[in-house]
C-alpha cells in the first residue's frame, strides 16, 4: 500500500512536467483563478476557431496542414500522461514480481539449510519434555504409594486398639461370670445340705453372695484404676520421646553432616556476602557437584554454588526455588533440570548434579537419590577452567573485558542465607553408588574429595559478612 502511494505521488509530480512539455515554446498560457472560470469557451475563442467567409486570395496548396487548437493540444497531454502513469504501473508490477520471486528463492534456501536443525531442536525438547513428564509422574505415584502406606499403618494401628479394648471387656465380662456362677452354685449346695438350718443358713448365703459381689466390683475398680494409671504412663512416655525426637533432630539440624568439620555460614541476604573458591584450572566436558546445603529461606531463586566467566558468567549453577524445588543448569538458565518438594528449610540437605557433553544429560540427585533428569543439556559444550566459582551468590553479567564477578553488581534477590559445606567438583560423572556414599549423614570423613574442588583443601575466600564455622 506505501509502494502503491509513493508512486501515484510521482505520476502526479510528472504530470506538470509532461504539461509543460507539450507546449510550444511561442504559447503563453495564463491560468486564470476568478470564480467565474468553469472551463467556458470565451466568444473570442469561438471567432478564432470559425473558418473565414473572405474566399482564399491564392491558390490552394495541395498539403493543407491543420493546426491544433488549445484543447486538443491539452487532451493530447491528458492521453500522454495517462499512458507514462500506465506504464509506471506496469514497471512497477514487474519489480514487485521479480522481488518476491528473489525472495521466494531466499526462503526456500533458509528452509533447506536450517530445517533440519530446527527439526532436531524441536524433537530434543520433546524427548526432554516427555522425560520430565514421566519423572513427575513417577514422583506424584511414588508420593501417592506412601500416603496410603501411611493411612492404611494408622488404620491397622486403630483396629489393634478395638481389638485390644475388645479383648479387655471380654476378660471382665468372663470373671463377673464365673463369679456370679460360682456363687450360685454355693448357694444350691447350701440348700441340697438340708433346710434344717433354716434362716441362719439364708443369712448365710446372702453374707457369701454380697461378699462375693463386693469382692467382684472392687476388682474391677482395681482394674480401672489399673487401665487409667497405664493409660497416664503411657501419655507421658509418649511426650517424653517426642521431646527427645524434637532435641535429637534439633541437635542432628545444627550440626554438621557427614562428619564434616567446616561450613561457610552467610547470617544474612546481601549481594556483597558470598564466598569464593580457588579451584583448578581445568576443562572440563563432563562434571559433578555435590554440596550439603542448610537454607535459613528459600526463595524464588537461591543461589548455592554458581561458576561462570566472561564467556558466561552463570555457566553452571545448583539453585534452590520457592516450595523446597531445586535447579541445576548448565550453559546458562535455559538449559535446566529441576525438581519440586525435595529441600527443607532450616534441614541439611544433600545435592548433587552431574552433567557430560556427549549426550548432553544431565541429572540432578538429592540425599543420594535422583529425582530429575533430561537429555539434550548443553550438548557438545566445554566448560572453561578460567572461571570463578561462588558460593551462596551468582556471577554479575557485565561487559567483555571487565571483571567478570563482582558481587556489587549483583541483586540481592538471588542470595543465599544459611550453611554450606562439602562442597567437591569433579571433572567427571559420578556413578550412583559414590553419589549415595557423599550423601551419608553419619560419616566421618566429609565424603570423597573432588578432583577439581575439594572440600577442606582448596581455598575460600570470604567477602562481606560471610564466615567459616567449625
């Protein structure tokens, strides 16, 4: 539509042009602006055009040439422009033609180059996408499996307390029977003996029968008394093991797991707290890092350890999210796998993510199980070993050539609150065994050392209000 004005525009610009060229060089025009000009023929210019009556002084001449009038000239104009604009339109077709073919063939080209990369994305993100639904799904029955493991222990547990209570009615039911019995058959005998004895022997019976009777109800009371006081015992040994659970997991949370005798321990959110590791300078195409972690909160987004450089400054990342969830990515955010419910705040957790650039999968384990994983991460990629690692905050995304981490240039948002420690980097994947041996909480030795970082020997440096406890 923008084409199709622009070049109306310029067959109305050329059409003064091509106006004037149609005029001799001796006419003189004068445009009139009155109002009363409405394209009339003026007397004048009827005279001028009816032929002469005076009969011709010369002889004719054989070719007589005939000169236009003004109105033809102008009409004469009016079909030259109305051809130039026709053939602008025409011009202006066939470009319009030859651009889209171009640009047809251009589309076609993209499509054979690039379609099968484009097809290879599409089907990666969907094998991705499939394994995680089923992972998500494994999870949801697996939760699903111990919900009702739990209901059906505390139906059982239910119906041994009706058994038992049950059990114990029968029991005193049975002995007021056998005493009433018994006291019924005293009584027959006393009266097969003979009824000499007369009201005495009945003054008798009724003593035995009452004495029995009293004897039966006190018993009982006994017994209830008995039930109660078990009853009340059994209440206060109850409270006293929850007590000693509460102390013995409030000891287990504050101390360190693993045996481990060091963590790093950021008492408050700020970008300027965080602390940095010293690692080896070592490329690496596959990874493990495991870590222990004891968040005070966990947000949206919680940085514990973060590597990166100048090439990337978040190349690779363990992060806690909001509802206990837990990422690991690699090559950036966009390559991630994650898992929902598997972290506790104020709780020691143990994680671990492994990652190897042949096929691309990653995985990501939680107290020595795995509970994510995807293909198709970072594929074919190679970390640098001239990067920064960082624990409890991530890497500033700053310009090429300045320093590629800085923690003032990073919000506080995506800071860390808590304890950290054993934290190990291996240039490798770990197999499931040795993920399930760093993930012992009664060990003594801090589990294996990393190759790459290794807890206790490389060396921390601690930035603002970070410390290291012991």
């Amino acid at each position: 539509m923008l084409l199709w004005r622009l070049l109306r525009a310029v067959c109305l610009g050329c059409l003064p042009v091509a106006w004037a060229q149609g005029y001799d060089d001796d006419m003189d025009i004068m445009p009139s602006y009155v109002d009363a000009y409405y394209n009339e023929i003026s007397e004048g210019d009827v005279q001028d055009e009816t032929p002469s009556t005076v009969p011709p002084t010369g002889p004719p001449s054989e070719c007589k040439s005939t000169e236009l009038t003004k109105w033809d000239k102008l009409f004469t104009m009016l079909e030259n422009s109305q051809m130039k604009e026709n053939m602008l339109l025409q011009y202006s077709d066939d470009i319009m033609k030859v651009e889209l073919q171009s640009l047809r063939g251009e589309m076609l080209q993209f499509v054979a180059r690039y379609g099968s990369a484009c097809a290879g994305a599409i089907e990666s993100t969907g094998r991705r996408a499939t394994a995680l639904l089923e992972q998500r799904l494994q999870q949801v029955l697996e939760q699903m499996r111990e919900a009702a493991g739990r209901e059906r222990a505390q139906h059982e547990a239910a119906l041994q307390q009706l058994l038992a209570a049950n059990r114990g009615q029968a029991a005193r039911l049975a002995k007021l029977e056998s005493a009433c019995l018994s006291g019924r058959a005293g009584g027959a005998a006393g009266e097969a003996a003979g009824g000499a004895s007369g009201g005495g022997s009945n003054d008798a019976k009724g003593f035995q029968s009452r004495h029995l009777m009293q004897a039966t109800v006190a018993s009982v009371s006994a017994e209830a008394r008995l039930e109660q006081s078990l009853e009340r015992l059994t209440g206060e040994v109850h409270a006293l093991r929850e007590q000693m659970e509460r102390q013995l997991l409030a000891t287990t949370h504050n101390s360190m797991p693993a045996g481990c005798d060091s963590a790093v321990f950021i008492p408050m959110q700020s970008a300027e707290t965080y602390a940095q590791l010293e690692q080896r300078n070592v490329r690496m195409s596959a990874l493990t890092v495991c870590l222990w972690a004891r968040p005070t909160q966990a947000l949206n987004k919680t940085v514990l350890f973060s590597y990166g450089g100048a090439w990337n400054p978040i190349d690779v990342q363990l992060v806690l999210s909001g509802r206990g969830g837990a990422l690991f990515t690699v090559g950036g955010e966009a390559h991630l796998v994650e898992a929902s419910g598997v972290a506790e705040e104020r709780r020691w957790t143990h994680l671990c993510g492994t990652w190897s650039s042949e096929q691309g999968l990653a995985s990501l384990w939680v107290d020595g199980l795995q509970v994510a994983s995807a293909p198709g991460v970072a594929e074919g990629n190679v970390i640098p070993g001239s990067g920064v690692l960082q624990l409890g905050q991530e890497g500033a995304r700053q310009r090429r050539g300045t320093r590629p981490l800085d923690g003032k240039a990073v919000a506080a948002a995506a800071a860390f609150t808590g304890k950290i420690t054993g934290v190990n980097v291996w240039d490798r994947t770990l197999s499931q065994a040795e993920i399930s041996q760093q993930a012992k909480r009664n060990g003594s030795t801090c589990g294996s050392l990393g190759n790459v970082v290794a807890w206790g020997v490389t060396k921390i440096v601690l930035r603002g209000d970070a410390k290291l406890i012991y």
